[in-house]
C-alpha cells in the first residue's frame, strides 16, 4: 500500500471513529435527561408526605424502579468518567466499542423502569391494579418492539442474517 493510500485510510478510519463517538455522544444526549429527569422524581418520591400510605406492593415496585433508574444512569455516563480518565485515547476503537457496549446495557434498566414507572403512576391515578399492569404491559410491550426488535431485525438484515 502506498504512503498516500494508508494516509488516506488511516485519516478515513480515524473520522468514522470520530463519527461513531459523535453518534454516540448525540445518543446519549437523548437518553441522558429522561433518566436524570425520572431518577430525580424517583429520588424526591419517599419524602413526599403521601409516600408513607402507599402499599408495600407498590413500594416494592418504586424501590425496583429507583435502582434500575440509577443504575442507567451510571451505565450511561460511564463513557465519559472513563474517557477522561483515559485521555488522551490511545486505543479509540476499542474505547468507542466498550461505551456502546455501556449505552446499549443502560437500556436494559432504563426499559424497566419505565416500564415500573408507568405502573407505579397508574395504581395510584387508576383503582384497578390490572389496569396499572396491563398499561404497564403496553409499555412494555412498546419498548420491546421500538427500542430492541425493530433495531435488531434491521441490523441483522443489513448484515445479511435475513432475506
């Protein structure tokens, strides 16, 4: 390969790696506010006058969402605590892989507690537990197919997986 030709494809490499930590950075800057923003309720929640009188059902429901929202949100801002301790980047590849690995398991949690939220709001607005599980379920449901099946389905076809 010529020295043209390798300039060419390292400068091609470094600006999708760039490229990929921008798309990754505008992810997060979507996800980051609704988990803080739904952390921060969570967080003022059990110091509500209110809070005391909720069934211990209930609160086992908020306690589940309470740590799966912060968990998210320490998945979430984990790429950033590492990249500035790791500045400058020696190896950007394998750090851009690792930050999406951290985005995509943030997810995970995050998917959960809304889901709980959605549920814990609704057994106190709605009378019927089933119906707060039920909507609960159509969340679910939602997320399920918006945030993990459509994506997966299309990333496998592009691969080449599916026909």
């Amino acid at each position: 390969m010529s020295g043209n030709s390798q300039a060419a494809t390292t400068n091609s490499t470094s600006e999708r790696d760039d490229g990929d930590l921008t798309d990754l950075l505008s992810e997060l800057r979507v996800l980051l506010p609704g988990a803080q923003t739904l952390a921060a309720f969570l967080i003022i929640l059990p110091f509500n006058a209110g809070f005391a009188e909720i069934r211990s059902e209930e609160k086992a429901v908020y306690v589940v969402t309470f740590l799966c929202s912060i968990l998210a949100l320490i998945l979430f801002t984990a790429p950033a605590a590492q990249h500035r301790l790791q500045r400058p980047l020696r190896n950007r590849e394998g750090f851009k892989n690792t930050a999406t690995r951290f985005v995509i398991a943030g997810l995970v949690p995050l998917s959960l507690a809304l889901i709980l939220a959605t549920q814990l709001v609704l057994s106190e607005v709605v009378a019927t537990r089933w119906v707060s599980w039920s909507v609960a379920g159509v969340v679910a449901l939602v997320i399920l197919v918006l945030w993990w099946i459509v994506p997966t389905r299309r990333h496998a076809k592009q691969a080449g997986f599916e026909d």
